[in-house]
C-alpha cells in the first residue's frame, strides 16, 4: 500500500494506490468526507491544484477533476483569480439542537450555595505569591516532583492546619490535591482497593461527595444528621467501615459535631478498623460561636482530613490538601502518582509563597467581615419578608438554610420562585433516603456569600412573595 499525505495542515487525504477505486474518486470521497464532517470548514480555501497534484504524486487533471465534481456538487466553489474554497453553504447537515423546552428565565437572585464572592479573590497578593514562586522554584521543581507535592507546599500546608484547625500534620503526611472532590477520590480509590465495598454518609449530606464515591465504585449509605450532626450511633446499622463527615458546619444543616459525637466517632472508626473522613471544607468562616477544632486532632491514625480553597480563596483554583493517617500515605501517593502525578508545581509553590507571607490569614480576616455583614444582611430580610421561614445553619460559612412553614412543598416552592426572579435550592438534593416528614421539614438553601446587602434584600422580598402567594 502507497499512501501519500498532503503536507497542508488542514488538508491531509490518503489515497490508497492498492485500491481499483480510481485516484480521483478517492480524492473527492475524501474532501466530501472532510466537508461533511466539518473537518474542513465553509470559507477555507484548498490547494492550488497544481500544488495539491504535486503534493499526491498525480497528475493535476486528476484534482482539476475531482474539484470540478465537488464543484458542481456544490461542496466547492470556485473564486475568481483566488482559487478553489469550501462552499459557505456546505458543512455538517444541521444537527436537530436539544428538545425545545420553554426557555428560563434568568433570574435576578440566584441563591446558589457554598460560592464565595470571587470578586474578593486577592489578585495582587496572589500574583505577588507567583513572582515569589518564580524567582524562587529550582528547576527541578518543574520536572516530575513527588506525587504528594512540593516539601515547602506541604510544610506550609501542615504548619497553617495545625495552627489554624487544630490538625496534627507533618509534611509527610500531607498530599496537595486539586480540591476536596479530587482528594476524596484518590482516598475512595484506596479504600475500594483495601476491600471496602460502602462508605457511610451524612444524610442530609453533599450530593457531589456521594457522585465522587459512586465513581470509585463505592455504595453510600445513608446516615441521618440532627441538630448536633451525625447521628454517630446508627453507623453500625450501615455496615460500612468508613464514613465521611463535615463536623465543623455539617452541610447543608449547618450543625456542629457535638464533642460526645466527636469521641464517639474516633471510637467507632478504631472499633470497626475503618477510617473518618473529615470533610473541613468551609471551616475558615465562623462569625458568632467558637471555632470548632478538626476532629483529626483526636486520632490522626483514624481520620483523613480533607482541607480547600474553594471556600476560602475560589473554586476555579482547584487546589486542597489531605493529611492522611501513616497506612494510607503510600497507597494514596502510588495512586495519585498512576493518575495524574501531582499538582501544578507552580501553582503549589505559589501557594506556599502566599500561605507563608501570611496573605491567607489577611485575606481571611477581610472577607470574614464581608460574609458576616451579608449573613446579617440576608437575616434582617428574611425577618422583614418572610418572617414564617425558620433560619438554621446561620453561625458559619457561606450560606444557611430556612425550614418551610408547615405544608409547603419545596420542589414547588422552588419552581414558583424561579419565576418570580429568584432561585433557592431544595434540600432534596442533598438527601440520601425519602423525607421522613415528621423529622425532616421542607426547607431550602441559601448561599449568601456571592451576593451583595441589595441583592440579598431582593432575593429575601421575592422568597416572600411566593410564601405569600403559596396556598396553605
Ligand atoms: C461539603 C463540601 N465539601 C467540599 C466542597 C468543595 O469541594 P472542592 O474542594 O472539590 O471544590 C464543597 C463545595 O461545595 C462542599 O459543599
């Protein structure tokens, strides 16, 4: 088989000298093809054909007769004095587009839970910290580095833990990761390996851990959370020998691990030699109560801590931390290594650089103000507008929940919202099991920190306006 290819870029045909199919009628099935197919698109001009003859080794009354083909086929045209090009009305048949559904309309307050305000995000100090990573990072760093990251990425990560969240860290422990999603990954990876089949979560809980853990080919099981988080003692019930928590603002409800809860828990993980898994993804933000300490501290042997800068910094920076008990630091690390290798060295070292001039302590500082204001903002609306809607979840992060007045449905609620301008989201979402309607009232949720007082006041009247218009 002689095969030749053009040497232009958009025009690369194979023929096929074997073949009886004549030279020419393969060198029109291939253009027809890539015009069909979009490969070439409408306006793109071909080779002169000379070139394209000398390019396919034929002689040039083949082309001249395979454009002439597509010409009257309407594929080609023809321009005066400028040679042949791809016909304006050629291209891909027009694919039917999605089912037309009645279009939604946008809203004007979009309640959209656990986004900062990326408006805040520290651009000078983080571009400071890039300078710094660049002046700075040897070489070598920009090769092939340890799959648990950058040593200075990870000693600044287990110095700001341990200070700040009460983690008890050593770099070695550490693994940089590209968030919480992507960490709890590598972990449910490790543990489907190690022979679990089910991990036990919050219910109501985070509906993206639950995808991350179905991906690894883990089950979920269900556990129910009450006003003082994880119902610890109904873990047993699940058979699993590993549960994910988030104890310092449980979402979506916003409670707190109790500290009998805590102790129990660490007890439960070492009875059924399983693991925790602590999920302290908005922990930074606390405005009225105690920060409450990771449970890591208590039995670093017992829990993964999984740590963000979603919240805190934006989600589009992809970057997170684990600080994993000593069993599961190599079969995380080979796995991680096998996957993707390891985070953006420059991006750690950055991060490294701006963790260690202290910029996220100020940046913290600041935007804690900001979020405390707008939590205040949104409760003296709700008060004012919709004052039936019980508030829950209101001492930390970035959003809150309200309880529905009794007989209101949410999935309804939210649909009547929609179309008044503003969107909450129902707490369906992030439940495992059917409502048990007794225990567990309709509500929604409500992230706060992306909106400003007026927007926020906005959103609270309409949210009003429906309760209002609602019947009982
Ligand atoms: C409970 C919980 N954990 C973690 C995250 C953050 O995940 P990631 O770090 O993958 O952006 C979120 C984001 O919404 C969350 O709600």
């Amino acid at each position: 088989v002689s095969s030749i290819s053009t040497n232009s870029p958009d025009l690369a045909i194979e023929l096929d000298r074997s073949r009886p199919r004549g030279l020419r009628a393969q060198i029109e099935g291939e253009l027809r093809t890539a015009i069909r197919s979009g490969r070439l698109a409408p306006g793109t001009a071909l080779p002169s054909s000379r070139a394209l003859a000398a390019d396919l080794g034929v002689t040039r009354g083949v082309v001249v007769g395979a454009y002439d083909q597509l010409i009257a086929e309407g594929y080609l045209r023809s321009r005066q004095g400028s040679g042949t090009v791809v016909n304006a009305t050629a291209g891909p048949a027009a694919r039917p587009g999605p089912a037309s559904s009645a279009p939604v309309p946008p809203v004007a307050v979009d309640f959209h839970p656990g986004v900062p305000d990326l408006d805040l995000f520290p651009r000078s100090a983080w571009g400071r910290a890039t300078r710094t990573a660049l002046q700075t990072l040897p070489d070598a760093d920009l090769g092939y580095i340890d799959s648990r990251g950058l040593p200075a990425a990870r000693r600044a990560v287990a110095e700001y833990v341990g200070r700040a969240r009460g983690v008890s860290a050593d770099a070695d422990h550490v693994v940089i990761c590209n968030g919480f999603g992507h960490g709890l990954s590598l972990v449910a990876a490790a543990l489907r390996r190690a022979g679990h089949e089910a991990v036990a979560v919050e219910d109501p809980g985070y509906d993206g851990a639950r995808d991350t853990l179905a991906l690894a080919g883990l089950q979920c099981r269900g556990v129910p959370v009450d006003r003082h988080g994880l119902t610890v003692d109904a873990l047993d019930r699940t058979g699993a020998r590993a549960v994910i928590v988030t104890p310092a603002h449980q979402n979506p409800t916003g409670a707190v691990l109790s500290s009998d809860r805590r102790t129990a828990l660490v007890d439960w993980a070492r009875a059924v030699d399983g693991y925790v898994i602590e999920d302290d993804y908005d922990a930074e933000y606390r405005y009225d109560r105690q920060p409450a300490g990771a449970i890591q501290g208590l039995d670093p042997a017992r829990v993964v801590y999984s740590g963000t800068t979603s919240k805190s910094l934006a989600p589009g920076l992809r970057l997170g931390w684990l600080v994993l008990p000593d069993e599961l630091v190599g079969p995380v690390t080979t796995l991680r290594r096998a996957a993707d290798s390891a985070t953006s060295s420059l991006v750690q070292a950055t991060f490294a650089a701006f963790l260690t001039a202290g910029d996220l302590d100020r940046h913290l500082r600041r935007t804690r103000l900001v979020y405390r204001r707008r939590r205040d903002a949104l409760m003296d609306a709700l008060d004012r507008w919709f004052p039936e809607a019980t508030p829950g979840g209101v001492s930390a992060g970035l959003q809150v929940t309200i309880t529905l007045p009794d007989g209101m449905d949410e999935a309804r609620f939210v649909e009547r919202a929609v179309r008044a301008g503003v969107r909450p989201y129902p707490l369906d979402r992030y439940r495992v099991g059917p409502r048990r309607r007794s225990l567990d009232p309709a509500g929604l949720v409500l992230g706060y920190g992306h909106l400003t007082p007026a927007e926020l006041e906005d959103g609270a009247r309409r949210l009003g306006g429906v309760a209002a218009e609602l019947p009982d």
